[in-house]
C-alpha cells in the first residue's frame, strides 16, 4: 500500500521538477521529435512549437533575449505559433518580461497540482442516465473535439488528430461521459514512463450537465487507472473553474504555470 500520509507541498514540487519536467521532453508524442538549444529543448512536430527547460536556465540578460529570439525565428521560419511553457518559480524571475518583449502573449494562467492516486481512486458516484467508458476509436474522438469545442466557444478540431495519435502511442487512456447517445463529458489521462506520475487532461464537460459529479466521476475512474499501473502521483494544470473541486478533493497546489505563445 502506497503511503497516503499528506505530502508538503514543497516535496511534491521538487519531486514534479525533478521527474515530470524533463518527461517533457523524453516522452514525446508519436511524430514529434526535441532540439536542444542552449539550456531549453524544443519539440517539433506538433500543431505548435512547444519549448520547455529546466528550472532555472542558468543564464540571463542579452544571452536569454537570444535564446529566447532563436526559438521564436526557428518556428517563424515553419510558419508556426509556438509556445513557451513557463512556471511561476522558475528562474530566472524575469523570463515572462523577456517573452513579451519578444512578442510573446501571455495565455491564461493554470495552477499545477498534484494528487496522490490511491486517495483519489475511491469508486465514484454517476449520475442516473450517464456512463463513463474508455474509447479508442477515431469517431469518438471527433466527438470529444466537437464537445471541446463547443464548452471553449472555439475551433478545437485539431484535437481529434492529436488524441488519435496519443492513443496509438500507448500512453494515453481516453474517457468519455455519455448519457443519452451524446457526450456530456471527456477527460484522457496520459502515463509518464520512468515517472511516478500520471497527467490529467481534457476534463471538459457541458454546461447542462455539470454541478453533478461527473467530472469528479473522471478524476476517480482515471486514478483507479494510474494505481493499476503501479502511478503514485497525479498532475493538473487546472484552471479556475477546476482547482477548487480538485483542492475538495485532495489536490495540492505546488506553482502556476503561464504559457506564452509566439504566433506568426
């Protein structure tokens, strides 16, 4: 039995810095390959340039404006946005000052948590009427992108293409809420090999139904499927409609993360 004793938030920050950060760059999507440039690695390959580092670069001023620059040109010359992930305890403190004046925009600010999933696994109460099932399929996942789509007000086809492929990668776990015939709601859950954590994405579900459990239903039925595979911890990058129903549940909250997008 894994050790459900509450965790300081501090230690699941060095554990989230240490393990999951620089997942993000060895546990790449099918299709997409990394650069290492300087002190910060970009993915290439995706709908947009994605760039990630350590936490604190161990470089500043002039030298920083230039790598910063370098990733923005790369991109330009693919035709392609790219975004710049950043924490807000990374160092140094000045790297959102120096993204705008490169022309950067900021995007909205999401808080990191983390959970330990054999608290979280508790079999979940459904609504009458809804089911909750794994999917695999791709017309599945073009409903999960209209259903996106259609809570964000905005065009999120894409995300279709992008499940499908995550999906036949075998690191990805799909849900979908269900009640009569529509999805109501959907969530996917992605493995982090040679971590002890697990991701949770997606979690967007209609207006009509929520306030009745079914995305607390999706937080359970996924860490039921972490514990499975032997995953100890949970990650979010929640927004503020999430955070608080995940902090009820048992998350802690350990930094924030903005990113910001360079779009030609």
């Amino acid at each position: 039995s894994v050790d459900v004793v509450p965790i300081t938030a501090a230690a699941l920050l060095a554990t989230y810095d240490d393990q999951l950060r620089p997942a993000e760059w060895t546990n790449l999507a099918p299709g997409t390959h990394a650069e290492t440039d300087g002190p910060v690695v970009r993915i290439v390959g995706e709908r947009r340039g994605f760039v990630v580092g350590p936490r604190d670069l161990g470089i500043g001023g002039a030298e920083l404006d230039a790598v910063i620059a370098r990733q923005r040109d790369f991109f330009a010359g693919r035709g392609e946005a790219v975004e710049w992930k950043t924490r807000s305890h990374d160092l140094p403190a000045d790297i959102p000052t120096r993204l705008v004046a490169a022309g950067f925009v900021a995007e909205d600010r999401e808080t990191v948590l983390i959970g330990v999933a054999e608290g979280l696994a508790a079999e979940p109460s459904i609504p009458a009427g809804v089911t909750i099932r794994a999917v695999t399929g791709d017309t599945d996942m073009r409903r999960i992108a209209e259903l996106k789509s259609d809570v964000l007000d905005d065009d999120r086809s894409w995300l279709a293409a992008h499940l499908i492929a995550r999906v036949g990668g075998g690191r990805t776990v799909v849900m979908v809420a269900e009640a009569a015939d529509e999805v109501v709601s959907a969530a996917w859950l992605d493995f982090e090999p040679g971590t002890e954590f697990a991701g949770l994405w997606g979690g967007a579900t209609h207006p009509a139904w929520r306030g009745r459990g079914i995305y607390r239903a999706l937080v359970a039925r996924r860490a039921q499927l972490a514990m499975a595979r032997g995953v100890r911890y949970l990650q979010v990058d929640a927004s503020e409609d999430s955070r608080p129903i995940l902090q009820r549940l048992g998350f802690v909250a350990v930094t924030t993360t903005t990113p910001y997008v360079w779009t030609p």
